[in-house]
C-alpha cells in the first residue's frame, strides 16, 4: 500500500483515480510515500525518509523546496496546460478592464446612485470618462509561449490583434501550437517597442526576477497596458508604480496584489484568480494524482521539475530506478555491479537534468538484495528504489 498525504483540499476527480486497494489517502497520514499539494507551503516540512514524490497540482512550485528534494531523491511533480485555458481567459478578461475601465465606470453608477441621483440622467453625461481603446488591430506582445502563453497568443490573433512573441527556450511542442501568423523575435526589445498590450507567461526563478523593471518599461510603448497573471516578482513593483504615475504604463493588472500597489488607482487587482475555476482545479489535480501514481507503480517520470522525463513500457521482472548526481562513469558502475550478479538487462535509460540523473533498469533476472545494496552504496548514488 502506498500512503499519500494532502495538502490543501485536492478536487475528487483527481482522488477519485487513487485505487484505494493500493492507495491510503488523507491529510493525516504518517510516514506518507507521496504528496499532494496545491498552495501549502512545505518550505519548512520535515519529509520522511521514505517519502517519494511531490506532486503539485498547479504549475508554480515555490512552496516546495526544489533542492532539498533533489538531494534527498524525491521527485517534484507539476501540472503544466492543466489551468491554461482558466489563465488564457482572464488574461482577455484583464485586456478589456485595463482598456474600458470596466471596474470605474461600474463603482461610479453605483456611486451616483447611492448619492440619491438618479442615474439614468447621469449616465450619458458621465460615461466620457471611462472611454478607452478597443483591443481590435492593436498589439500584444507575450513573453514565454508555453502552454499558457501559446493559447493566449492564438485567441488575441483570433480577435483581429497583431500578436508578438517572445521565448528563448521555444519547444517544439510550443512552436507547433502556434499559428503561423505570430510573429516570433529573438529580441524581447522588439516586442517592448511594439506591443500595446504585455502578458508575461514564465516560471518565477532567480533569473526571470523582476524581468519587467525600469530598463525594460522605458523601452515600452507610452500607455502600455501590462497584464501579470504569472508571479508578482516577474515585476518590480516600484518601477510599476513610477512608471504609472508618469502614465508610462497606463494600467496595470496584477494576480498577484500588496498594498503597495493599491497606492495608485491605475492598478487593478485580483486575488489570485488565473486558475480558479473548478474546471481548472478538477484538471490539476487529475495530472497531479496520474504523474504521482504513475511515478510510484512504474517509475516513469512525466512532467518533473527535477527529474528528466523517462518514458519506456516496463520489461523484465523487476525494474530498478536509481536517482543520481550526473557525474561520470556512473552508468557503467551502476552495470558493472549488475553483472557481478549475471543481471541480463532487458532495457535500460538513463537521463539527465542539471546536477542530477535518473537511471531506469529493467531486467529479466531477480538480483540478490546485496547487489542492491551495493549500487546504494555507490558514490554519487541518492536514492535506489526496487519495483517487482
């Protein structure tokens, strides 16, 4: 029996596809073997030793300490695509508030009415200061076009907008989702200079920090409408706030609020909206139980932030799954030891990410446990795990 601890309230559709003869599930369990999370921060969580994965069901994990899993040879899962089309939405949603003040023009009906006006006098007087751009023929430029990115490129070419992309990590996979029409640049200057409209879809890393600052916004448009449904630290807030006051920047929507950005009136909130809907969470954490089961039972890794992705039918009577440091010789340690027991490998692969490598073996032949042990004992060897 596998034992799996949640975090959070994970939807039922995804709980539903833990087999409850294999599966113990609850947010009370001991010494679990997986994890399920979407928010809950596991920073400072003790793991047990026996713990094997993290699955999370949503794309950001920064409440789960990446490194100190990597050491300790779990395996990080996240949900990618799963909330893209909730997150595409309220991104058209964010274009029409920051283009026809929506949200003001609204408060100032229910203003005037609450002052004892009647409003049908009012309102055509005073709907000329809310007026704002239609989104048709105008330009919007994104920055990484993933998942999300990809589907919001594609709808704003679909609602007549010249659309500007910027990624210099460009998968295939990505490439092939968008439509021909979509001007891809190798610069991102290009598309600052261009676009009336900017969506960043990246990860948050030490890198994409505070990507949008003051030298970035100076290359902008004058009134560029900037939309942040990523992470609140893509942005550098002060910049933000300087640049609205200047009217460098004419709006700015934030999934990600503080109270200072609530300082400037261009500033419109949401609380962290982009893959709220119940369509979306439903589809988290389906991914999430799949990656993580499909982990434990075959050793296949799909969708990991620090395991490369293995996928290959299992062979054999038993496979071995061995989490390492990508260093050299290792392979062939890891085979030399497998021999010394006459092992007949039936397939084997062996990949690598970063610092870190994972080999999966399958073979014909049950081992003697000591020859277990001693691949465990190799230098640069994390974690062995045995599935018969």
């Amino acid at each position: 029996m596998y034992h799996i601890k949640t975090f959070n309230k994970i939807s039922p559709m995804g709980l539903s596809k833990l087999d409850r003869e294999t599966y113990v599930v609850s947010d009370s369990e001991e010494n679990e073997d997986g994890i399920l999370v979407r928010s809950a921060k596991l920073l400072d969580y003790q793991f047990p030793r026996n713990l094997l994965a993290i699955s999370r069901a949503g794309v950001g994990v920064n409440n789960i300490p990446i490194d100190r899993c990597s050491e300790n040879g779990i395996a990080v899962f996240s949900t990618p695509g799963a909330n893209a089309n909730a997150v595409k939405e309220l991104v058209l949603c964010a274009m029409l508030l920051s283009s026809r003040d929506v949200e003001g023009s609204s408060n100032w009906v229910r203003s005037q009415a609450a002052a004892g006006v009647d409003v049908t006098t009012v309102v055509e007087k005073g709907k000329s200061a809310f007026a704002g751009p239609e989104i048709y023929k105008k330009t919007m430029g994104i920055i990484g076009l993933g998942a999300i990115g990809a589907l919001v490129a594609n709808i704003c070419l679909s609602m007549g907008m010249n659309v500007y992309g910027y990624d210099p990590f460009l998968s295939v996979d990505s490439a092939l989702r968008l439509d021909r029409h979509i001007h891809v640049v190798k610069d991102v200057n290009e598309l600052y200079r261009r676009a009336d409209y900017i969506t960043p879809h990246i990860h948050f890393t030490e890198k994409t920090y505070h990507t949008i600052d003051a030298a970035a916004i100076a290359n902008m448009k004058r009134g560029v409408r900037i939309i942040n449904l990523a992470r609140g630290e893509i942005v550098d807030d002060d910049a933000m706030l300087a640049a609205l006051d200047t009217g460098k920047v004419s709006w700015y929507v934030t999934d990600f609020p503080n109270n200072k950005l609530l300082q400037s009136k261009r500033v419109i909130p949401f609380p962290h909206l982009g893959a709220s809907t119940p369509e979306s969470e439903q589809n988290c954490a389906v991914m999430a139980v799949e990656e993580l089961t499909e982990y434990l039972e075959t050793g296949n890794v799909r969708n990991s932030v620090n395991l490369p992705p293995v996928n290959f039918p299992r062979s054999g009577v038993m496979r071995m799954c061995i989490i390492h440091k990508n260093i050299p010789a290792m392979l062939a340690n890891i085979t030399r030891l497998l021999s010394k027991d006459s092992a007949n490998v039936a397939n084997l692969s062996n990949k690598s990410r970063g610092d870190y490598a994972y080999t999966v073996v399958d073979l014909d032949t049950e081992i003697d446990h000591t020859v277990i042990d001693d691949v465990t004992a190799l230098s640069g060897v994390i974690r062995v795990r045995v599935i018969e």
